[in-house]
C-alpha cells in the first residue's frame, strides 16, 4: 500500500564538513536536538534517455532511515520546493502503483538503475516550546555514481531543510535568513538527482542538461488555467514573434504536455484532475478545427478522434464527480422538514455504485495500449507537424480569421437556441451553443499569446457565455439523474418528495439561465470586440 506525503524543502550548498550554523535563534525555534547520524543508500531509475529527470520527477528505492523504501516524487512547485512524495514498501522490484504513476512518462521504456548516492546525514530537529517538530534539518555528505551510461563519481555536501507536516512554510524563509547570515546559499539544483546527473555525466554530455517543464505543467492544479497555458505557449514560442504556426504548435505542445503531466493526478484521485485533463484533450481538438487552415486535418482528424474516445472514457468519472457535488449542495441547503426519508443514504448509495465502477474503467484506461499509443501520436505529430502553407503567415493575420469564424459559428448556433420555446428542443440547441462557445473560448486562448489583451478579453467573454450554458446543461443533466434516483427510492419504499423537490430546483435554474442568455450575449456580440483582434 503507498501513502502520500507532501514535502516541502530546501537546499543549500555547503563545503565538505560545515557545520551547521546556531538555528535557536530563529523565531519560533526554542531548541535544536540532535538525532545522529543516519547512513543512506539510494539508486534511482530511469529511462536511459532520462524521460523522470526531465519532468522534474525522481523515483528511488532507498535502504537505510525510518522511510526504507520506494519513493515517488512528484513535482507540485519547483520554486517552492514542493512535491508530493509517494512511498510504497522496501521490494526487490517496483511496485505496481508507483510504475502506474510514471507510465504516460516512460510508456514501453525500461527503467533501468541510473544512479547511486551514498548519503552520510547528519539529522537535527528544530522544535518549538512544547517540543513538538517545526522543521528537520540535515546536513548531507553525499557521493554520487553513475550506473548507467558511462560516467564518473561526485561528491558534495548540502543542507536539507525539511518542513515537518502541516508546518507553517513561513519558517523556511526564517531559517534561510539565518543561514544567508552565516554565509550559506541556496543550491542551483533542487534535488540531489539533478546534481548528480549533471556532475557524474560523461563529458561530452555535461553540456546537455534536461530540460524542465514550463511552470503550466509543474503546477498540476493550475494546469487547466487559462493564464498558464497562455505562459507555456509564449515560452514555447520564445521572444520573438514567430508565426503562425509556431503559435499553434506551442499551444498544442501545452496541451499535450498538460495530458501526460495529469496522468499521475488522475490516477491518484485528485480532486478536479479528471476534469482538467478533459479540458487538455478538448483545447486540443478544438485548435485541431479552428486552425485547420494551419494544420492539415487529414493529419489532425484521426488523432482528434482519439482524443474524443480518451475524453469520453475520462467522463463518466468526471460527470459522476459533478453530480454528486451539485447534489450535496442541494440537499444541504434544504431545511431538515423537507429531508424526507433515507436522502443522503440514498445518494450515497447511488454514489458509490457508479464511482466504484468508474474509477476502475478511468484507471484501465490510461493502462492500456490505445491510450499510450495516443500519447506516441501526439508525439510524433508534434515533432513532424503537418503544416500547411498558411502556417508560414504572420500571427496577427492569421489568427484572428481563424477566431472569428468560431465567433460566426457561435452566432448562428446562439440565434437557434433562443429561437424555440423552452422544453427539449431548446435544451438540445444550448447544448450545441455551449459547444461552439467553448471552442470559440479556445480558440481566443490559444491566439492570446499573439493577439495579447484583445484575444484574452475576447477568450473571457466566450467563457462567459460558455459558463451560463454549461449550467443550463449540467440541469439538463442532473434531472435526468434526479429522476432516476427518485424511481429508486419509491422502488425502495422511501419517499421521493425531496428529490421532486431538487427536480423542481433545478427546473427553475435552467430557466434562470435562460433568461439570462440575451444579456450575456449582447456583452460577448459587441462589434467592438472582434474589431480589436484585427486580422
């Protein structure tokens, strides 16, 4: 069974046998206690190619202090020195789960031993008035060997500053302060693998460092964002303007870096996980269709099929995820003498048989050979993109026709939905506009980069539009769902009053949002507007 820590921590470089400076001076340390000296042996693994160190991800198996074992690190905030630290018990071979969580990196690679440290540290703890731990301090004398691919030995020294669990992060500012005091300055490298790699590396490879994600893809829960993927596209892109296919192909390359960056969230249960690696494979599709001047769709078209099957399969965890938290909501908003019969029981019911089976479904998923050759394809396609002619045009000509035709689009799909009277038919053309207002958002997002604050205020007006709309079909949804429970629970012999009651709810705030639309339309429809993304 692995469990999960968060760890939070710094480095600093030190000569060989420093000392640790006097840390009671630092505010909210009452004293510092000695542990002794613990003797660590640790290989780490990797593809030969590295595909782990250059996602900032690091998997050992460690003999040797309390946490023998295997240890997965993944990378939450680089800058900050936080990463989630999943342990898995001491065996001859890696555990299951920790080879899942790196499978979107590794794929059909092998992980091979590519490095040894030998670590001698020497352990403190800093502890506040009533003794309990603040922080644990160490000072490391380590030595470093390549196992794999040639190569050579390091040694070094460093001070580990780790935050004890629930530590106020405030701390590690405060003690760094005093090791700067004392001469002591924060290591270039954030891990003890990187520095290994770059100083044990043959020579002629010294030069070729690994090259790290964008923050977009660090950050799994900001990962969906809009302002991060617009960061990682004008990385990508780099300081000049390029064109506009280099805009286009760096907004993808976000995208797919967002889906293998997820997979271990998702795996793990993250909350919103499921839902951001939808939105990658979404954006991705989307800029498939609205660039299909740029990108040659006979290319493009087969993979973004795939993308809708892995996109579907992701839903029925998504869309159960959904439900039960706008359920939840409802139910306890509702006054106890409305809470007729067995209703949180019922839904937890409910729940529990649907999770259960797609959580399972979700995790075959990504286990299986369709899902890792979609990854191989977007790969491929990335390194050798289909371009066409009009790749080669300026990107504040191009992109700007290429976004306002999904405006145009959604226009017209915005007319037929408040054209019929409310009831089915209007539901099914809200849908379809919620469609085409979701690509149009896209479609502003990936142009902003280049287009700058129109194409952004253009994007936050789509995604105005789009948010009322997938409202009004979350309560498409959710009657139908509140239905079903309704049956089950008169089946049972429990009353269904509270869930005719939701329905009912529900009714109402779907009309709400319809009679909202005109207003958030007429904002989104200014001329103005699509005037400012020239083109």
């Amino acid at each position: 069974m692995a469990e999960t820590k968060r760890e939070i921590e710094r480095k600093y470089d030190v000569a060989a046998g420093a000392k640790l400076p006097d840390l009671t001076g630092v505010a909210g340390v009452v004293d510092v206690v000695g542990k002794g000296v613990v003797e660590l042996d640790a290989v780490y693994w990797d593809t030969p190619d590295q595909r782990l160190a250059a996602a900032s991800i690091t998997l050992r198996r460690r003999t040797g202090g309390a946490d023998a074992g295997w240890h997965l690190k993944l990378p939450v905030s680089l800058a900050e020195g936080v990463r989630d630290e999943i342990r898995a018990p001491l065996s001859d071979t890696l555990p299951r789960v920790l080879g899942g969580l790196v499978r979107s990196r590794v794929r059909e690679g092998q992980l091979v031993p590519l490095v040894r440290l030998l670590s001698a540290r020497e352990v403190r703890h800093l502890v506040d008035t009533e003794g309990a731990l603040l922080a644990e301090v160490s000072v490391d004398g380590v030595r470093a060997e390549r196992l794999t691919g040639g190569g050579g030995t390091a040694e070094w020294s460093e001070i580990e500053v780790e935050l004890a669990d629930d530590g106020d992060p405030a701390l590690l500012d405060k003690v760094e302060k005093k090791l700067k005091k004392a001469g002591v300055r924060r290591s270039a490298s954030t891990s003890k693998l990187g520095r290994a790699l770059a100083e044990t590396a043959p020579k002629e490879r010294k030069a070729k460092k690994a090259k790290p994600e964008g923050r977009a893809v660090r950050d799994g829960k900001k990962a969906g964002k809009s302002e991060a993927v617009a960061e990682a596209v004008a990385a990508a892109v780099g300081e000049g303007p390029g064109t506009a296919g280099d805009h286009v192909l760096a907004y993808l390359r976000a995208q797919r870096d967002a889906i293998v960056s997820l997979d271990p969230a998702v795996r793990r249960d993250l909350p919103d996980s499921v839902h951001q690696l939808r939105v990658a494979t979404r954006r991705m599709r989307s800029a498939f269709r609205t660039y299909r001047k740029i990108l040659d769709r006979t290319v493009t078209d087969p993979v973004s099929d795939e993308l809708k099957w892995l996109a579907g399969e992701l839903g029925v965890d998504r869309d159960q995820e959904v439900l039960t938290e706008r359920f939840t909501a409802r139910i306890t908003a509702l006054p106890r003498t409305l809470l007729l019969g067995p209703v949180r029981g019922r839904l937890r019911i409910w729940t529990v048989a649907r999770r259960t089976g797609s959580r399972r479904r979700t995790v075959a998923v990504l286990d299986g050979k369709r899902y890792l050759m979609l990854l191989d394809t977007l790969d491929a396609l990335l390194a050798a993109p289909p371009l066409l002619p009009a790749a080669a045009a300026a990107p504040e000509k191009a992109l700007p026709k290429a976004v306002l035709k999904d405006y145009a689009r959604l226009a017209t799909r915005i007319e037929h939905a408040l054209a019929p009277d409310a009831g089915t038919e209007r539901d099914l053309a809200m849908h379809e506009a919620r469609k085409a207002a979701k690509r149009a958002r896209y479609a502003g997002e990936a142009a902003t980069p280049a287009l700058g604050a129109p194409a952004e205020r253009f994007a936050k007006r789509m995604k105005a539009v789009q948010g009322l709309l997938g409202d009004h079909q979350d309560s498409v949804v959710a009657r139908e769902a509140l239905r079903a429970l309704a049956v089950q629970a008169h089946l049972a012999g429990e009353s269904a009053f509270t869930w005719g009651l939701l329905y009912g709810q529900e009714e109402s705030a779907a009309a709400d949002r319809e009679r909202e639309l005109p207003g958030v339309w007429a904002r989104a429809a200014e001329e103005e507007l699509r005037a400012s993304l020239g083109g």
